[in-house]
C-alpha cells in the first residue's frame, strides 16, 4: 500500500505538465483564428477605396460634361461682338479704297532729318500704319472735297495729308506739325517738275478783255 502512494505521488508531477501541455495547443488555435481574422478584415477596406476612386472619376467626367457657365458665355457673346465691330469699322467704301490706292508707301523723308514710315495693312486693305521716331499710328482715308490725300487715325487725332509735291504729318489734338515737307520719290520729281516750269500765280492773271 505504502509503495501504490509513493507511486502516485511520483506520477501526480508528471500528470500536471501533461495536462499542461494538451492545455497550451488548445489555447494557442484561438489566437491563430484571430490572427487570421485581421487579413481578412482589410478586404472591405480596400473595397471601400476602390468604391470611393471609382465616384471620384465619375465626379470629374460629370464635371468635364457640365456646360460653360453663364458668365463664360456673356465673355464670349461680348468678344464677338468687339470682332464684329472691328470689322465693320475696318470695312471702307469704294472712294475710300481709291483714295488709298493714292498713297505713297515706303520711306519717305522729310525736312531736318526727320522720316516717316507709312506701309500698308496686308489684313485690312486700305489701312496704314504711319510710324517714325516718336509717334506710331493707324490711319485709315477720309474723303475731303479738294482731293487731298488724308489719312486720319481719329482715335489719337492724327492726320497725314498727301498732295502732288509733298506730304505732312500733323496731331490736331496736341496741335503739333510732326513732320513737314516730306517727299517720297514720285512727289520729288513733281517737286523738281514745278521748280523748272512753276504754275503762273493767280494773281498774275489778266483779266479777260
């Protein structure tokens, strides 16, 4: 008898690791599951990403399909209308245009060094840009009743006027003569014509007897 007690005292150790050790697999399976469940747990996260990209690009093809606004209409209704006006004014009647066929072009020089550019707009027939040092402007022809050449930039009151032996610019706003005495070369040789046999002078004339 006493040797079955010492038996099962000796035993009893060993019996508790035993138990010990079935115990720890058990305990360790739950935490295996719960790790596992995290994985899994981001697949909804990734759906949602994915939901939100796809209302994102949907949100900007809406955006890119929204018509102009109305502002950005008005804007573009009232440049149309400044190039249509443009245009109109830019449009010359026929004695205009044969007035402007009557202009010289070119380098012209005038009186104390001074010169003067006038070359034609190749967008706008009939039309001049009148430039030299200090001044730079857009000239168009006005009719006048003694057949005078005249362009005029009424904008910046600016005239230029043409007759058979020379030419001159003057500003009627800042009432300044700009440049005097300017000839290109067919006004040269009117010029030098009139110098060898001059008009006879008015006041030279008999009266008819």
């Amino acid at each position: 008898m006493k040797s079955f007690i010492a038996s099962v005292l000796l035993l009893a150790p060993a019996l508790v690791l035993a138990q010990a050790a079935a115990d720890k697999p058990a305990a360790a399976k739950p935490a295996a599951k719960t790790q596992a469940a995290k994985p899994a747990a981001k697949a909804p996260a990734k759906k949602t990403t994915a939901k939100a990209a796809a209302e994102k690009k949907e949100k900007t093809a809406v955006a890119k399909a929204t018509p102009p606004s109305s502002r950005t209409q008005l804007k573009s209704a009232t440049s149309q209308v400044a190039t249509g006006l443009i245009a109109a004014e830019a449009a010359l009647t026929a004695d205009e245009l044969a007035i402007a066929e009557r202009v010289h072009t070119g380098h012209i020089a005038c009186e104390l060094g001074a010169s003067v550019n006038v070359t034609p707009d190749p967008k706008a027939p009939g039309h001049f840009r009148v430039e030299g040092k200090g001044f730079s402007y857009y000239m168009s022809p006005v009719a006048t009743s003694t057949g005078v050449v005249r362009l005029e930039d009424q904008q910046r009151g600016a005239v230029w006027l043409q007759i058979a032996n020379k030419s001159m610019l003057m500003n009627q706003k800042l009432g300044q003569r700009l440049a005097d005495e300017c000839m290109s070369p067919a006004q040269v040789q009117v010029a030098e014509a009139i110098k060898k046999a001059p008009p006879p002078s008015l006041l030279d004339a008999q009266p008819a007897k």
